[in-house]
C-alpha cells in the first residue's frame, strides 16, 4: 500500500511570490492535514480536510490556503511568500481522525530567498 | 487549549543503556497521545499510541510508553538503545472530540544521541 506522497520534496521561491505543494493520501483515507515545522516554531498545525471540507483550521494568515478534491488529494497554497514561510510542510492522512492514526508524508521543504 | 511539554530538547546514552524520553499534557479531558519519531529530512513515523485501554502501549522498535493520568504524563522509553535510535522524536495529543478534527498538537521535541 502506497504511503503518503507529498509533491515536490524541494523547492525555492523568492519573497513575494505564490507556491501551490500537493499531497496524496493512502488510499481511503479522507482525511487530509497539514502542518509547518520550522526550527523556531516546531510543528504547527494549518487545516485539516475531510470529503472537501475544511473541518479545522490554526492560527495562520489569509496567505495560507488550502483544498481537497473529490480523490482526497489535497493541495496548499501559500501567497505572498514572505522569508519566514521558510520549512518543511508535512502532509498527514488519516481514515477517521482523531480514531485512527495520522500518517505522514515526506514532507515539501520549502525555501524563500 | 492543549499543550505538550517534552522536557530535554537534547537527550545522549550510551548504546544499550535505558532509553527515557519525557512527556507531559496539558488538556481538560484526558486527550489521544501520540509519539512520533523524525529522521533526518524525513516526515514522521508512528511509534505508539494511547487512545483508551491499558495504560502501558508498546510500540515499534521496542519502544514503550505508560499513560498516567494523575500526573498527566506519557512518557516514552526502551530499555536498551541502538545506535539506529538516533532520531528526534516528538509527543503529540489530539482532542477525542468537539472541533479538534485532524489537529495534533506537538511537544518541541527531543533529539536522541545514542554514543556507541
């Protein structure tokens, strides 16, 4: 059984610019989650989707958004990047949270120059 | 709102000495407890997990850890290390209802030195 996949594993945007990272979950889960980890900050919880609907969501600006298609994949899109959008962005899927276990992806690490 | 405190940010023991790895909640109902472990530019993998039931969980890789309410502790232990345990590991909890869906909310995390 495929694990989580997250797409792509690096990249480097400058200030300024927009960045969409895509997730894949295993197969039956529907529910998707996304969180931020920076050295400063560890991880962060940003939403959580489930059949399409956003469900929950942390304390992160407009700039952060996020969706979930009708296969469960999920996508993030951060605006306006700014420096300390810096990190690694870890995707986790999961069949019926917080009942089962979150499994994550590889992450996206993200750089802003 | 929850909080996870793992005391020591930097753990180090020698290879085969006992493991401890600590780990305490701040949550008004007795929350899901997670621990995670983190590998160099890897995501994070499950080691064990308490939902309800017994109180000690056993894990991967000979790995432990015991609920205990009245202290509000979960933490984690292997009574024998192995060099491959060097990782960075983190405790996590997850409400068990209400709007909390899908939210884990982190310690800051241990990084584990094993010296041979």
């Amino acid at each position: 059984k495929a694990g989580v996949t997250q797409t792509p594993r690096y990249l480097i945007k400058t200030r300024g610019q927009q960045v969409t990272l895509s997730c894949s979950p295993i197969s039956g889960h529907r529910s998707v989650s996304w969180y931020q980890q920076t050295p400063g900050q560890g991880l962060q919880f940003l939403f959580e989707y489930f059949s399409e609907t956003q469900r929950n969501k942390g304390n992160f600006p407009g700039r952060f958004s996020g969706r979930q298609f009708s296969n469960s994949r999920s996508e993030m899109n951060v605006s306006t990047l700014e420096l300390g959008d810096s990190a690694l962005y870890l995707c986790a899927s999961s069949l019926d949270p917080p009942n089962t276990e979150a499994f994550f992806g590889q992450g996206t690490r993200l750089t802003v120059v | 709102a929850q909080s996870v405190t793992q005391l020591g940010s930097h753990v180090s023991v020698s290879e085969g000495a006992l493991v401890l790895l600590r780990c305490n909640y701040s949550s008004s109902v007795p929350p899901y407890l997670f621990w995670y472990v983190q590998y160099p530019n890897q995501g994070l993998q499950l080691l064990l997990k308490y939902t309800t039931g017994a109180t000690l969980v056993k894990g991967i890789n000979g790995f432990e850890a015991e609920f205990k309410k009245s202290e509000t502790s979960f933490h984690l232990t292997k009574p024998s290390a192995h060099m491959s345990d060097a990782a960075e590991y983190f405790c996590a909890v997850s409400d068990i209802g209400g709007t909390s869906y899908g939210k884990l909310t982190f310690g800051q995390g241990t990084i584990l030195t094993v010296h041979p």
